[in-house]
C-alpha cells in the first residue's frame, strides 16, 4: 500500500510478481503517471519475503566489515523480523554458531529463497570494537544485508559514521572478465559474419559455374570443382565459431551473471557512497541497454581525450581507479570548465602519465594504499596492526 504526496490522501494498491526465483536486489521503481504528471516511486521488498534465516557460518571466502562510531546494535533491533525465528532456528544452529552476549543475539545469516546453500550471508557483530562483518561464499545476495544493515544502522543511530573498505580488486576483476567476455564474443559475431558472407560468395561462384556447363556431366564437373572444398571449409569453420559464440554467451554473458555482476555493482556503489563517493553508475548499467558495458563505462568515466577511444578492460580499470582517487571525500564530483588552452595543456600531461603507467594490477594496487582499500576475497580483517576479535 502507498499513500500519495497529494492533499487528497490516496492509497494505490500493487501487486509483485518475481519473474526469477531468486531476488538478488530488494528495491524496485515504479513510474506513476497521476494527472498528467511523472513521479517515480521507490519501494524496498521486506526481507522476510526474499530470505529465510539460516545457520551462521564462521569461515567463508568473502568478508566485508563496517565500523560505527556508536555502540553496535545486537539482531534483534537490526531484524527484528526475525527475532521471532529464534527459538525454531536455535534448534539447527549450534552452540558454537549461536554468539549471545548477555542475552543479546550478535549472529545472523539470512540465505535468498531458492538460492543455492553458498549464497547464504552472515552477519557477526562485535560489541567491543562496534564492528558489523559480514561474510559469504557467494556475493550475490551481500549487497542486500549490507544496504538494509547500512539503512538500519542509520535510522537507529543517525549520529553513527560508518566506515567500509571498498572491495574495489574483486569490483574490477569481476568487470574486466565480463568486458573481455564481451570483446571476445563481438571478434566471433564479425568473424561468423565474414564467414556467412564468404559462403555466400563461394555458393554463387559454384552455382554460376555449374549454369555455364549445362553441356557436360553435372556430375562429373562438381567433382573436379575446387570449390567445393572452399565451402565445406567456410561451413566448418562458421559453425565452429557459432558454437564458441553460443559457448561464451551461455558461460559469462547469461542472465545469472548478469545478475550476479550487477549486484556486485551494486555493492562497490554503496561501499563508494559510503566513504564520499558517487559512482555515476551501479548493477542497473546492465539492464535496458543495447551497449555494451565497455562502451557504456568509457562515456561515464572517460576524459574527453578519449571520449570516442575504445577501451579494453585494463584501461576501463584504470579509469575507474583514477576516478576514485579523483573524487575521495567529494560528493558528487563536480569538476569546473577549463579554457581550451589549459585543457589542451592537461590533456597532454594526462596523456604523458597514461603512457607511464602500467595496466590494471598497478593501478588496483596504487588504489588500495591510496584509500586504504582491502581486498574481499582475502578474508583479511587487519586494522592499524590488530586482527578483529570477531
């Protein structure tokens, strides 16, 4: 239900239907069109309608910690949706899993409906370093907890700061594999072109050749033609690179890897936002686009020194590295116009520093220790040269 911003009190009524099993993103957008006028709406699905909870699980692959200046919230205030479950889902958690400090439960993991055992998340809180970590084998369904956890925190605590290292190697690991997966999957779409249109050429040849010798054996003629063998080879060789082009588009392009990069984008724009950055863009870049998103990454985060240049996916991470450091602690990124003089000055000392610089792990490396970055998949939670108790 959704009461309107009008004098008149209005209640509209929607019905949700999934299109997929699993829901990697709780919040959806609505156009409303009320008398001429647009308004877009903006709605997060409650969780318990998406997850069930789960037994936490102490060891996982992927972690991510948020520190709070104020004293941290136990689950029950976090979930309180949830709070009711405890008693049925104390019978399958045991008593190593199940953290309860002076009667405040600080263990979580909610696993997405019909999503598979390694996307469950956990959540584990630290009351004497006001510390959140979360952790998964899978980060499909991360950013989820961590944008309720982050908007939870914030409602109950609005004077809390809130402090995440950015997963910024796997962000960009993740984007370079799906760019190449693109690139490699355009080279075959021109490569079977060629060859759709070379046995096109070869079957007219063939044919024409066939018309000139209505006087002799047909029979006899086909099979002293060279061309036969140019298109059983062209035939071979086109349906070779459409079965590696259905392979690369089954493999990396399909929809649960979209999915899954999306959400990923999603996650780096939160973490981003988080430490006083907006990123121009997040996992919806995917969605409703016949661009590809090399292309589209390039117009977001290109100078305009390469605004028409195609970018591989070193070059796409590095641009994006650069854009980070750029705009550490600003909100928003708002660079002022330039004479054209001094702009062609810039741009030639951009261009001097881009030849100088390495490809993509230089780049992630150099803004790592620039912002203090951690890397996911490292499980590491080292601060100032002490571990977490957690």
């Amino acid at each position: 239900m959704l009461k309107s911003q009008y004098p008149e009190k209005r209640v509209y009524s929607f019905n949700l239907f999934c299109h997929e099993n699993t829901v990697l993103n709780n919040k959806i957008q609505i156009l409303l069109i009320i008398e001429g006028e647009y308004n877009l709406i903006e709605l997060f699905i409650p969780l318990f309608l998406i997850c069930r909870e789960v037994p936490p699980q102490r060891q996982a692959i992927f972690k991510l910690s948020i520190d709070s200046t104020q004293p941290a919230l136990n689950i029950d205030i976090l979930f309180p949706e949830f709070s009711n479950q405890k008693e049925e889902i104390g019978k399958e958690i045991s008593n190593q899993n199940n953290i309860v400090v002076e009667g405040k439960r600080t263990s979580i993991a909610l696993q997405p409906f019909f999503g598979e055992s390694n996307t469950s998340v956990s959540l584990f809180i630290s009351t004497k370093t006001n510390r959140y970590r979360i952790q998964s084998d899978n980060t499909d369904f991360v950013f989820v907890i961590f944008s309720v956890l982050i908007e939870r925190i914030q409602k109950n605590q609005p004077e809390a700061r809130l402090h995440c290292p950015v997963p910024l190697h796997l962000c960009l690991t993740e984007i370079a594999k799906y760019i190449e997966a693109e690139e490699e999957s355009a080279n075959l779409e021109k490569q079977a072109s060629i060859l759709a249109t070379q046995i096109r050429q070869v079957e007219t040849v063939f044919l024409s050749r066939l018309k000139a010798s209505q006087n002799e054996n047909i029979m006899e003629n086909y099979e002293r033609m060279p061309v036969e063998s140019l298109v059983e080879y062209s035939h071979k060789e086109l349906m070779k690179t459409l079965d590696q082009l259905n392979s690369i588009s089954q493999s990396h392009l399909n929809t649960k890897k979209r999915k899954s990069l999306g959400s990923l984008l999603n996650l780096m724009n939160s973490t981003l936002k988080l430490n006083g950055i907006q990123l121009p863009f997040d996992g919806r870049i995917l969605e409703g686009s016949d661009m590809t998103l090399s292309e589209q990454l390039s117009q977001l985060l290109n100078s305009q020194t390469e605004i028409n240049k195609k970018l591989n996916s070193a070059e796409i991470g590095r641009l994006l590295t650069n854009f980070c450091e750029r705009n550490e602690g600003n909100l928003g990124g708002i660079v002022e116009e330039e004479d054209e003089e001094e702009e062609m000055e810039e741009e030639n000392e951009i261009n001097k520093e881009e030849e100088k610089k390495k490809e993509l792990n230089e780049a992630l490396i150099k803004s790592e220790e620039f912002m203090e970055f951690v890397e996911l998949q490292s499980g590491s939670l080292q601060q100032d040269g002490k571990l977490d108790d957690l």
